[in-house]
C-alpha cells in the first residue's frame, strides 16, 4: 500500500538485523527442557508420536483445543527429532522471527515512515513481555498458526497478482488451524485499509480479505463441530459477562504499563475479580474507550497511532474475555497485541529524533541502549524459564497472592521432598481458591508422603465431592487405597478409570502394583509396559523397566 519504501539493500539490512536480534535473546534458552504445559500436550500425548495420526488432528481436540496445525507440527518435529528439547527450541524460535519479519513488511506496505517501522519489528523481536510465550515450548508452537497468518497478511497487503492471492488465502487458512488468534486478521486487514483510498489498491484488498472471511466461517464451523460448543470452557471466571468486563479493562492497562516497564514479569498474575459497578473497572473501560476514541481520530492525521491502537484492540480481542475462558489474564496472551505499544514507541523514537547531527549520534545510541536492555531483560527470563522450580519459585516471589505460583511451587517442592514448604504452598492455594480441585489434590498428596493418610484420603474427597467426574481425585483415593493394602477398592477405582480410556501413568502404576501383588504377574507385567508405550516422561519409563525387571525375577 505504501510507494515510498525502503530500497533493497536496507530492507534486506533491516530484515537481517531482526532475525539476528531476535534468534540473539531467545537462542540461550535451547538448554531448556520440557516444563509447564509441555508436559501435557508433548510429553503426555501420545497421539503426535506417529504422523499417520495428523489426518484425525483435524477431527479432534487436544485437551479441549482445536489446533490440528500445531498437533501436526508436534509430530513432525518428533519424527525427527524425538523428545531432544533444543529442535522444538529453534522451531519455537523460528515461528517468532517468521512473525517478526512479517510485521516489518506489514508496517512498510501500511506507509509508515521507515523509522518506525523498524523500530517497531525490532522492539517487537526483542520485547520481554513475549518471553513467557517464546520461551515456553508450548505456547512457541501455539506461534506457529499466528507465523502462517502474518505471513498471509503481509502477502495479502502486498501487490496484486492471483498467485499472491491463493498463497495468502492458503497461509491464512493454516494458520485458522494453527491458533484462534488466527482469526482477527481479516479485521486488522479491513481496519488497516481505512486510511487509504486508492481504489486499485483497496479492490485488490478488499477481494483477499472476503476469501480470508470466508475460510474464516469454514474454520468456524469446523471449529464449533469438533469441541461441540464455542470456547473451551462453559462458565465465566468471573460469573458473568459484565463481571469479566469489568475485570478483564484494569488488565489491559497493565498489558500497556508492561509493554513500556516490562518490569516484574511473570506467568501469572493474581486477577482481581470484580463485580457489578465497580469502580476501578469502570474508570479502566472509561479509559479504554477514550483511548480507542484517540486511536481513531487519528486515522488521518498520524496514521502510526492508528495503527497502534489497530494492533492493540484487534490484538487482543481473542483474550478481552467476552466469551468464558478459563484464565482471565496472562504475559502471553498479550503476544499479538503487542504490536500496538512496538509501534507506539516506534513513533516515540522517530518524532523525538532531533535533527542536530551531535544529538542525533546520542539519540540513536540511546535507542540502542534500550533495545539491549530490553534483550537482556528477555534473556534474564529465559534463564527463569530453565525449570519449573525457578518458573514458579520466581512468580511466587513476585506476588505471593497469584494461586496458580503458589500451586505449582508447590509442586516443584514435593518433588524435591521438600514436604513442609509444599504444604505451605498448597495449604495458601487452596486459601486463594477455596474450590479448586487442583489444590486439594496437591494438599494430599503433601499429606500422602507426611504419613498422614486419613487426612490425605478427606483432601481427595473433596476433591471429588466438587467434581465427581474428576479422574485425579479418584487415582488419588486409590494410591491411599493401596498403601493401606485396600487392594479391593484400590483395584475397583483404577480399573473404572482405566476402562473409561483413561491410560495415564498413575492409573497404570496402581494397577501393575496390585496385580503384581495379587501375583497376576502377567497382567502386572502389561501395565507396565503399557506406560512405555504411552509416557513421554523417561522416569516413567525407568520405573516401569525397573519393575518389569523385578516381576521377571520373581517368575524365575
């Protein structure tokens, strides 16, 4: 859309300059190894470990998501590469630069002047507040889809031609499978052309974003008949609508204080939940509406800021939380949405830009020294992001209140036998969230390895009296079960559990364990290989060899 761009030497010196950066702050966490939810939708799917299974992607979920492109990737990368940590690293890495790059050119086809548009890609490359979502394996590969349709709409932007046309439709339909956030792309496109009136440009536009909404209601559909509803939960965090609005507004100003002090960062944040007329939600809605008010005026006068709250709006718009989702804030969900502030401060740097060539020499090394604090801020988190325990442990510190910190500290703590810290950590979630069945579950198993097994079992029930379809409750009531030697019951829960498809390594292990104690070896012997099958998790698999190992030498 733009006829005053960049020549080719410096766009390709610009491009170079953001991959460099970018694959420059993020490659150190290539050391890091499976952590977080890597561990449920990598490690514990065993579906993406045959890439005959990507066709059944597109006609099922994954934990109650749909995103058979990921999947697919998923198996792929373990195709080649197996479980070896730093190939999903550099793809997660890639996805990033590839969504870096495609902003750059989608500011320059926009018309922005240049410096910002560079500024802009390279803040957005280096930015810390996408750390938590580029670092973490999971939430790099949730990238993949919004890489493909940033590629699509850099193209669809770009000068016509039917090829460019059916490449575009085609990365932007992969990329709906990818990631929902996917989908606001046939918005950022139809906002962005409202500054622009050239009518060859807009026909050409205008023609590639009906089949992008097109693919969209396609995607939709498809979408809608898998998870058999729309979002992926049914009930608001906040109870209502309303509520979540009213919650949701104050976090979009610490999205914005954090895009310019990205301070403090962590994965979770204690969400104040708010309701009816209150008033810090009602001032952060005010303030919200008058900035997009702003944002829009200026449509013709600084296009830059137009886009700005273009990017921010649209960005976010997956996460505002108009329909039900089962976290009401989070680092990585401002991913796309940091596109706005990137621009925001490339107009900063650009219009402050003086014109004495002395002050001009100290401006730009200024500008370089906040990139380089910002790259040292995102390799800072990479280095929290090393283990669950300096994840969470980190978080806790930084706001003890946040439930899901405390939690999973918790966790990590068990693990290390820490048992008295755990239960501290447990014993404040389940203060936090009185009803949250993960905590109660993590209490007693505290309880569990403390000996105190009366008190672990009434952790469980709870836990199962406020979700009886909960298959964590009841393997839980089970292992208590077992240590008491109440075979019987023990054997009744895991069996139901294992006959209803629930193949985990918990329900396996009890059931090997009671079998190889009733001397059904063989039976023993097939749980336990079944979890070499079906874990991702090399202790798992230890174990299980270990004792098959032992049941062989009690059968000689």
């Amino acid at each position: 859309m733009n006829d005053k761009t960049l020549t080719f030497p410096a766009r390709r010196l610009a491009i170079m300059a953001i991959i460099f950066i970018g694959f420059a702050v993020y490659l150190p966490k290539i050391g890091n190894g499976f952590i977080f939810d890597d561990q449920v939708f990598i490690q514990g799917d065993e579906s993406i470990r045959s890439i005959s299974n990507i066709p059944s992607f597109f006609l099922t979920d994954q934990s109650r998501l749909y995103r058979p492109i990921r999947s697919a990737i998923y198996s792929l990368v373990y195709a080649l590469f197996n479980y070896q940590t730093p190939a999903y690293h550099l793809a997660g890495i890639t996805f990033h630069i590839i969504i870096s790059v495609s902003f750059f050119l989608i500011l320059e086809y926009l018309g922005l002047p240049p410096l910002i548009t560079i500024i802009a890609a390279l803040v957005f490359a280096v930015h810390p507040l996408h750390s938590d979502r580029v670092v973490n394996i999971t939430g790099s590969f949730d990238l993949a889809g919004l890489a493909l349709a940033y590629a699509g709409m850099a193209i669809a932007l770009g000068p016509s031609g039917i090829f460019k046309t059916i490449l575009s439709s085609l990365l932007f339909a992969l990329g709906l499978f990818g990631s929902e956030e996917a989908a606001t792309i046939p918005l950022l496109i139809v906002a962005c052309s409202l500054p622009y009136r050239k009518k060859d440009v807009l026909k050409v536009t205008s023609i590639r974003t009906c089949i992008f909404f097109v693919l969209l209601a396609f995607y939709l559909t498809a979408r809608f008949l898998v998870l058999k509803g729309v979002t992926r939960v049914a009930e608001y965090p906040a109870g209502g609508l309303w509520n979540s609005i009213v919650t949701t507004a104050p976090m979009f100003f610490m999205y914005l204080g954090k895009s310019i002090i990205p301070f403090g960062l962590r994965p979770d944040y204690g969400v104040i939940l708010r309701h009816g007329a209150d008033l810090h939600g009602l001032i952060a809605l005010a303030g919200l509406a008058a900035l997009a008010i702003t944002c829009i005026a200026a449509v013709r006068r600084a296009p830059a800021i137009y886009f700005a709250g273009v990017f921010f709006f649209i960005g976010l718009l997956p996460f505002s939380n108009l329909l039900p989702t089962d976290t009401i804030a989070a680092e990585r969900y401002f991913y796309h949405g940091l596109a706005g502030p990137s621009i925001f401060i490339g107009v900063l740097f650009a219009y402050g830009l003086p014109k004495d060539k002395k002050r001009m020499r100290l401006y730009l090394i200024l500008s370089c020294v906040v990139l380089f604090l910002f790259g040292a801020l995102t390799i800072n988190r990479t280095r929290i992001w090393s283990s669950a325990y300096t994840l969470w442990d980190d978080a806790a510190k930084k706001d003890p209140y946040s439930y899901l910190a405390r939690l999973n500290r918790g966790n990590e703590l068990q693990l290390q036998g820490k048992l008295l810290e755990a239960q501290t950590d447990h014993i404040a979630a389940k203060s936090l969230r009185p009803n949250l069945i993960a905590a109660k579950i993590a209490l007693g198993g505290d309880l569990v390895f403390l000996g105190k097994l009366k008190e672990a079992e009434e952790e469980f029930y709870q836990a199962l009296k406020l979700d009886p379809a909960s298959a964590d409750a009841a393997i839980s009531i089970a292992q208590v079960k077992v240590i008491s030697k109440d075979y019987d019951n023990a054997l009744r829960i895991a069996l139901k559990l294992y006959q209803s498809g629930d193949h985990r390594v918990a329900v396996l292990n009890v059931l090997g364990y009671i079998s190889a104690q009733t001397n059904h070896i063989s039976e023993a012997k097939k749980y336990y290989e079944e979890i070499l099958r079906v874990s991702g998790n090399e202790e798992d698999k230890k174990q299980a060899r270990h004792n098959i190992d032992a049941i062989s030498e009690m059968q000689n």
